[in-house]
C-alpha cells in the first residue's frame, strides 16, 4: 500500500515537471523567424561624473520611458513570474469561432511582447531628450540585447552616460517698461530657481512659467498664460553654463497685456428639477436670480461670493468662490464664466455664477451580518435620513436609526441562547457657520459648523442587564489652517441608567466593586476639545495626528463646593462622574515605491477618575482588539494587562477594559491588480488600569511588567479599493497573549486555529 502512494507521488511530480518543462519551450514556438521574446529590463545603468550624484527624479523618468512590461510580468519591467500561461495558450491553442471554449481562450490568451514592439531604440532617443531637458546637454543612451540559450528570448541593458550638467549662469529679465513686465520681474526675483548655478531643466522653467502666469492672473491679467513667457538659452559664452533671457511671446494678443476688473455680478439659482419662476434680489455682491419655489436663505450667496464690482479682476476670487458656494453642500452643479465688457473702453469682466440645487433629501440604508469568533452572530441595520438644505443656508439635519441583534450558542450553555439586541436614535443639526455673538472673530476662508446632537441607546444583554443612554452635545468645529482642525465641546451631557440587572450579574458585580461603580447609573456632564493636523508631504509622506482631552463633572463639582455641600455630589437626585481624560493617535504613512506603502500607528491614551468618582465610567474605559485595533483579537477580548478572565465567567468581556491604553501597528499596503490591494501587518497593545483591582490581578500598569503585557499579532488582508468606498477583510494571526496560557516562549497561543480572527469592514483600519 505505502509502495502504491510513493509510486502515485512520483508519477505526480513527474508529470508536473514534465508540464512545466512544456510551458517554458513552447512560448516561442509560434514566433517568426526575426522575432524575439521581450522578457523584461536587465538593468538600467546610469552613469555620473565621479563625484557628482544625479539630478533628483531623473532616473525615474528613464524608468517611466523604458517602463514595458513584459509577458507575465510581476514587477514591471524587471521582474517576471513563472509559468506563462497566457503565451502557452497562444503557442498550443487554437481559437474556436464561439461557445465555452472560444471565451476561456479569450480569457486566457497573451499574446507576446516582442523587441520589436518594445522598439528600444526609440526608448534611447527618449532618454537622450529627458537628459537634453534635465541640462545633461552632452549625455547619450544606448542598449543592448541580452540573450540566453534561447536566442528567441532576450532582456535589455540600457546604458545612460549623463555627462556633466549645464548649469544657469545668468538671468536677465524683463525691461521695466510697463505694470506687467514690472509685475513679471517681481515675481521671477523671487524665484529659488530663477538664479545663477541651478542646474537647467526644463520642467523647473516650464513650472516658473506657470508661477508666474498664476501671479500675474491675480493681479487683473486674466487672459495671460503661461505660454506667453519664453526664455532663451545660449550656451556659447561660458562653458557648461546657460546664460538665459526672459521675453514676452510675440503672439501675445493685446487683451492679456492689460488688467482687468470686475464688473457686473449675477448668480443664477436654479431648481434641481429644472423649471420654476424667477425672482430677483440685489446683494451686496451682485444680482441674483432666484428660481421659485425654492428654499434659500438670502444671506447665503453674498457670503460665498469674494468679487467686487470694480475691484481688479482675481483668479483666486473665482476659486474661492467656486470653493465657497460647493461646501455648503446644497448645490449639485456650479459653474462660473466671464465675459469681457469693452464697451466705453471699460475693459471689465461680468461674472455670471450659476448654481443647481442637489436633491434636498438623502435616505440611506446599511445591513451587515457580524460573526465574532466567541460565537456571537447577528444582523445589523442602519437607516438615515438626511435634509442637507433645513433652513435654506446648507443647515444639515442628519437622522440616524441603527439596530443590532445578536445571538450566541456554545457547548458551555447547552440548551440556551444567548441573545442580545441594540437599539439607537442619532439625531444631528449642523449649522455651516459659528453661531457666536457677533465680536467674535470669524473667517470666511475656511468652513465652520455648529452641531446640536441628542442620542439615544438601549443595550441588552440578557442574563446581564439592560441599559439606556441618552446624550445631548453643542459643539464647534473649525479649521485652523490647511492642515489642521479644532472641535470644541463646551458642553456635552450623558445620562447613563442601568435599567435592570439579573442575579448572576449582580453576584459579579458584589465581588467586584470596582466594575460595578463603572456600570451604576449617573450623570456625565463634559467639556472636550480635540485636534486633527492631517498633512501629505510631496506625496510621499503623510503625518495624521489627533489628540482628544475632556473632563467631566468639574463645573458641577466645584459649584457644589461653593455651595457648601462636601458629600457625594447629585444631578437631578442621580450622581454624576468627575473624571479627565486624554487620548493621542500618531499615524505616519511613506510611499515605498509605486503605490505600495508603509503606515505606523501608535495610540496612547489615559483616564483618571476622582472627587466624585471613584472609577470611570465604563462607556468611557478604553479597550482593544476588533477590525481597527489589535486584529488577531475580538474587542474587548484582552486585557487589563495579564489579567485573564475566569473559565466560569463565560461572556466576561464587560471585566476586559482599562484606565489606560497603548497601541503600536504596522502595516504594508500593495497593490496586487485594478482596484484590489493586499496588505500584510502587526499589531501590538493591551490596557491597564492605573489604580490596582484586588479582583483582577495582573491589571494594574507597571514599568516592569509592560512588554510582557503587550498582546501581538500578524496577519494579511485584502481590500476593494473603488475611490468612495474600501471593503476590507483582515486576518490576524495571534503570536502572544499577556497572561499564561500553559505554552511556554514567547508563541503561548494555545493552538494556530485558536489564533485565527477574521474582521470584515468598511475603510482602511487607519
């Protein structure tokens, strides 16, 4: 019998070799007698002055030229994965007229690439040319054909020799002989490459051209281009320098010579569905005509608009007023056009602003299905309804119904299921605009909201308790400048009621007196303010940090005390907690090459609870594990630090948070073909409490102990990236849990399918 099953294994290997034996001679078997397989770049060498490094970009605009992929390829162009089986298709296939097979040959066939379509001679001219516009004015290319055994196959070496580059040796502007060419002359002295010893390179010129056309258009001279700037170059006075002169084109016509200011305004306002009847009001900024019926409040469009009738004409006025009018969420279409008014030798430029109304109404409906792998299972539903257009200013009135139900079975509660439902209201108004007294200063630069928010939450957990929430929050949100935004809550109170509770949750609670402070019902009035600098630098970094700060109960507290009251403080007969907290989040993000990407995380946060309050609360305890955490880990599934739960507390997750947090992530992301991308990643962190719990050993934050704590996992996934909306499935794989599992090292998990989570959500984890 074992002879048998070697005998098999042997046929099997052999006739696997022998298959890819046949792919790898059959892809040349169909070509002609002068043509040869393209299979990719050997090695693109460029060579400098000793000493002399070369120009930033310029080897890859020469991969961008030469940048073929050949069949089957995996890192384009140098690279190449085995087993071709779209050229064996071409090579031993015949094409049926129609049916299954002509469209799996279809599906399959590739044809080759050959040298011939690559045409590598021309790439070389290519280059020559980006070396010519690079200032490598004496650098050449050239390449040669590498080939094997097979004569049939063969890869490129191109060779570039750059040579020394050309540098600019002066510059000589405009004369100073009119506003425009005085307007140009300021602008290129302040140009940092405009100035003798650049290195010459027409992209850096091309991009002064634009800098300055983009100048000169702000200052009225709004038909000007960027074509109208032309330099020449001599290259004879000096050696390897470039002596350069600007001049204005010859072809410039006359109207991109002369300023231009405003002149008439008119905004027309339009009805989504087309139609209506207009009525006309005048403004501040212009006319606008108004389509009936239709709701617009009347302040809005002069407070969007930056022209001025007889202000001198400005390109940023029309961007930022295009910029204005479409962040206030109402309009589907913008489109704004001058015309030029001669007339009486004016030289003005009437705006005319048209704008359509979107749909006021926008409903929209999310289900899911959660599978957790502590058995829970369960749909969830969002519904939400949205007025982006309330009061006619872009006020936005956002409704949210959310429901969840979820039911767990398991050998350790036989007979018995364990079901669970949420149920929650949002409702949220959103103003486009401070709503503050008038002293305090406001900008129009940027967009500003005001929200009213009230929510609602019931949570069930049967054979536990049941709890409502209700919260009402005011805030402000405002950007400070490009890169970052402020949120400030001046006021936000939560009402947390524990409805009711069974036996076996209050045995729980009666051990643990700790838990059982964090679940009674109480007020929590608080203050919050968070940060968000979000910056991408030159495309190839991006920094995104956040920080959050809040406390709660210090008004209430400190007014008491005024009052004379020492004991336990009340609001409305029910206490309420006093506690400050603080969180961070760090993310960096370096593009590696191509689109693949390297992103860290690292998230620190602490709460401290007092005065009032002996624990914080536990909706705001921190935890991890889930989809955007520790992903080898359900939520609420590790932690405080080696604290592990109880075998007889089955469903113990309420035990598992903590006063403080740390997490660290690292994730590379690919692209693998079209709009799917992988990723491979490790995570690391747990929390800690910062006060010691006599009923959970282990929790309590200590310098000695904090890598040992540390949970960690790796794993891969794959995500749908389509623009708007990325669907993403993560598996984690567990390495160490903090608390003793009964394996020794390091790797203590139990077993590799113990290890395993997969999480299915929407958007990257961060």
């Amino acid at each position: 019998m074992k002879q048998q099953i070697k005998n098999k294994f042997i046929l099997f290997f052999a006739l696997t070799a022998a298959t890819l034996i046949a792919v790898s001679c059959s892809t040349t078997r169909r070509l002609g007698a002068d043509d040869v397989l393209y299979t990719g770049v050997k090695k693109i060498e460029i060579k400098t002055p000793d000493g002399v490094k070369a120009a930033p970009g310029l080897a890859g605009d020469i991969k961008d030229a030469v940048n073929v992929a050949p069949n089957n390829c995996l890192i384009s162009p140098y690279l190449r994965y085995p087993f071709p089986l779209g050229l064996w298709v071409y090579n031993n296939w015949s094409n049926p007229p129609k049916g299954f097979k002509h469209w799996l040959y279809e599906k399959l066939v590739a044809e080759p690439v050959l040298i011939s379509d690559v045409r590598p001679e021309v790439r070389t001219e290519m280059i020559d040319e980006i070396l010519d516009n690079n200032g490598y004015f004496r650098g050449h290319s050239s390449f040669e054909l590498l080939q094997g055994k097979n004569k049939k196959k063969a890869r490129i070496l191109y060779k570039i020799s750059t040579g020394p580059e050309y540098l600019i040796d002066s510059v000589e502007l405009l004369p100073d002989t009119c506003r425009l060419n005085h307007l140009i002359d300021s602008v290129a002295a302040k140009s940092t490459y405009l100035r003798a010893g650049m290195r010459y390179c027409t992209d850096s010129l091309s991009a002064e051209r634009v800098r300055i056309a983009n100048a000169v258009r702000n200052r009225g001279y709004y038909f000007f281009k960027p074509d109208y700037v032309e330099y020449l170059a001599d290259s004879t006075l000096t050696p390897q320098r470039i002596a350069l002169r600007m001049i204005i084109a010859s072809n410039t016509p006359k109207a991109a010579l002369v300023p231009w200011r405003t002149g008439s305004i008119t905004t027309h306002i339009l009805r989504n569905r087309g139609g209506g009847i207009p009525d006309t009001f005048q403004t501040r900024r212009g006319t606008v005509i108004q389509m009936m019926p239709s709701r617009l409040r009347r302040k809005l469009i002069p407070e969007c608009i930056t022209f001025r009738e007889g202000k001198t004409f400005s390109v940023r006025d029309m961007d930022r007023t295009q910029t204005y009018l479409s962040r206030t969420g109402i309009f589907s279409g913008i489109e704004i056009n001058v015309f030029p008014d001669t007339l009486e030798g004016k030289r003005e430029l009437d705006v005319d602003i048209s704008c359509t109304f979107d749909a006021p109404l926008e409903a929209s409906l999310e289900v899911n299905m959660a599978s957790k792998s502590n058995s829970y299972l369960g749909p969830g539903l969002m519904f939400g309804l949205t007025n982006r257009n309330l009061f006619g200013g872009g006020e936005q009135l956002n409704v949210n119904l959310t429901g969840s139900y979820e039911w767990q079975t398991g050998r350790d509660r036989k007979g018995s299921i364990f079901n669970s439902y949420e149920v929650g209201l949002t409702a949220t108004l959103a103003f486009p605009r401070l709503l503050v007294p008038g002293f305090v200063t406001r900008s129009r630069r940027e967009l500003n909201w005001t929200r009213i928010s009230l929510n609602i939450d019931l949570l069930n957990r049967p054979h536990y308790f049941r709890m409502a929430q209700f919260n009402a929050a005011f805030s402000y949100d405002w950007r400070i400048n490009r890169y970052a935004t402020s949120t400030i809550t001046p006021i936000k109170i939560t009402y947390t009621k524990l409805m009711n509770s069974t036996a076996e949750f209050d045995s729980i609670m009666e051990v643990n007196p700790a838990i059982a402070e964090s679940f009674r019902s109480q007020f929590i009035p608080q203050i919050a303010y968070n940060y968000v600098y979000d910056r991408n630098f030159d495309g190839n970094n991006a920094i995104n940090w956040q920080f959050t700060v809040q406390e709660a109960g210090n008004f209430f507290w400190a007014l008491y005390e005024l009052c004379g009251k020492k004991n336990e403080k009340e609001l409305f007969n029910t206490p309420f907690s006093q506690f400050i907290k603080g969180s961070t989040q760090l993310v960096y993000s370096r593009r590696l090459w191509g689109d693949n990407w390297l992103v860290t995380r690292a998230a620190v946060g602490a709460a401290h609870a007092y005065g009032n309050s002996s624990q914080v609360p536990y909706s705001e305890q921190f935890y991890v594990g889930g989809a955007n955490s520790i992903r080898a880990y359900t939520v609420r599934s590790v932690g405080p630090g080696s604290y592990k739960v109880p075998d007889n507390l089955i469903n113990g997750y309420f035990d598992q948070t903590g006063t403080f947090k740390f997490e660290f992530n690292v994730e590379y992301r690919f692209p693998i073909y079209g709009p799917l991308h992988g990723a491979v990643f490790f995570d690391s962190g747990n929390v800690w409490l910062l006060r010691n719990d006599p009923m959970r050993p282990g929790g309590q934050l200590r310098a000695s102990s904090f890598f040992r704590d540390l949970a960690t996992g790796t794993g891969a996934g794959l995500r749908v990236d389509i623009g708007m909306l990325v669907i993403r499935g993560d598996l984690g794989v567990g390495i160490h849990l903090p608390y003793d599992t009964g394996k020794k090292g390091y790797y203590n998990m139990t077993s590799f399918k113990n290890s395993l989570a997969f999480h299915l959500a929407i958007g990257y984890p961060f």
